[in-house]
C-alpha cells in the first residue's frame, strides 16, 4: 500500500481500472498527490482496490487518509476473498499435510464477511483505521472500498493505503 503517485495512476489506466476520482496535486496528505472524489447528482462515488495484498496467516491493520470539503460520512468495506481452486484435491491434501494450513481446513468454506468501519471525513486529514484479525480460513486477498455513506454533493479526498501486517511477539 501507499500513497498513489504518478506511477500507480499510470499502472491503473494502462489495465482498464477505474480510479473513480481524479489525481490531484493541490490537495495532498502524504503523497505528490491524491485521489480527488466529486460526486455527480445522484451519483456515490468510491474507490475501490480490487487487490489490496497481505502477508498469509497474520492480523494485518489498515489505514487510509481521508479528507472533505464538509463533513461526509464514508464507509470503509474491506472484504476477504479466498483463493481459486482453493477445494481441489491437491490443495486439500497439501494443506492437511501443512500445519500452517492445517487448521483452516474445517472452516475452508466459511462465508466471506466484509469487515465495515464508518467515519466522517472533515476538512483535515483523517486516519481511518481497521484492525483485521488472523484469518481462520484462508484469503487470497483483500477487496477494500471506500465510499460515502449516502449522496452529500461533497468532495472528499483519499490519499495513504496501507495494510500493515501485526506480527506476533
């Protein structure tokens, strides 16, 4: 994760992925620049992260800049995807064979839960974080979505991504 940047603006154009907001340089937190959201009439925009990676098998806690022109509830969606073919024959005997994997074989097709967190964005920089517990079953990677709860008119800003992984002690 990290702030975006020329570079990740470019990587993101050049693979047909939608930005849903518009690189800005004169309202910035931690990066040459940001991600500028004004939403149309009638239209939440969100940023979402198709693939946002983590280390397997760790809490991980993340954090992301936000910022509005006036006080805009957002929501932060963060859901675990599973990896595919993860129930062929193989991958099962492999992870029984595994004691890092072994544990997550009774839960290997437990439901995805999206983990939510609300906050408002003001006219400052704020830290919205999420603490992610251990997985019990196994994840691929994560989806994250940050969007309004309900239409303002407003424009909010999105700047650092990071997912920290929590190692244990």
């Amino acid at each position: 994760g990290g702030a975006p940047d020329d570079e990740v603006i470019d990587l993101y154009q050049r693979h047909n992925q939608p930005l849903g907001g518009e690189p800005d340089t004169a309202v910035h937190h931690s990066a040459p620049l940001s991600l500028r959201f004004t939403p149309r009439e009638g239209a939440a925009l969100s940023f979402t992260v198709q693939r946002l990676h983590q280390v397997p098998n760790l809490a991980h806690r993340l954090s992301v800049w936000v910022r509005a022109d006036k006080p805009t509830p957002l929501t932060l969606t963060l859901t675990p995807v599973r990896p595919g073919g993860a129930k062929s024959g193989l991958v099962m005997a492999l992870a029984a064979r595994d004691p890092a994997a072994k544990p997550f074989i009774p839960h290997w097709d437990d439901p995805c839960e999206p983990l939510k967190v609300n906050a408002t964005a003001d006219t400052a920089w704020r830290e919205i974080t999420l603490d992610v517990r251990r997985p019990t079953a196994p994840v691929d990677y994560y989806q994250l979505t940050v969007g309004p709860v309900q239409q303002t008119g407003g424009t909010w800003w999105i700047d650092t991504i990071r997912m920290q992984p929590v190692w244990p002690e």
